[in-house]
C-alpha cells in the first residue's frame, strides 16, 4: 500500500472510533504531497464535518497532533485541512 492510501485509512479508522463509520464513508479525502509533505483534504457533509471539528475546533486539533505520529509512522510530515461548506 501506498503511503498516501496508508494515511487516509488510518485518518477513516481514527475518525471512525467517535463517529459512525458509515458517515466516516461521506467524507471524501484527498490526500496530495506538496512542498511541506503530504496535504490531506477533508470534504464531506456539514454534520459529519461538525463531529470532526469538534467544538471550538478541539477534536480536529487533536486529531492535527495524533497525525504527527501517523506522519512519523509513514516517513512523512501531514497537515489537515477541513474545507466545511459556505452555507
């Protein structure tokens, strides 16, 4: 496995533990390597994207210093960037 493909399965397996897989399905990630390391993109419905923020954003940087050590896992530096519908 490839370790873009490594990274975005265990971000859906982190996700899925406080959040019902089936709308961990819903979110769509795209995972790219850019100047700074591997980007990931999370897009999806409002009220799964609400459950991955978190309140004042305190789930989501959580999960920021969590992927620190996935980065370490897979040889690469990992940054999160939830893209929540204008709406």
């Amino acid at each position: 496995m490839d370790k873009l493909a490594e990274v975005e399965k265990r971000l859906r397996t982190l996700f899925s533990l406080w959040v019902d897989s089936s709308k961990v399905a819903q979110l769509k990630v795209d995972t790219k390597v850019d100047e700074r390391g591997v980007l990931v993109e999370i897009t999806g419905p409002k009220d799964v994207l609400s459950l991955i923020i978190g309140k004042k954003g305190s789930t989501i940087n959580a999960v920021r210093k969590i992927t620190k050590s996935i980065g370490g896992a897979v040889g690469a530096a990992i940054s999160i960037k939830v893209n929540t519908p204008q709406s």
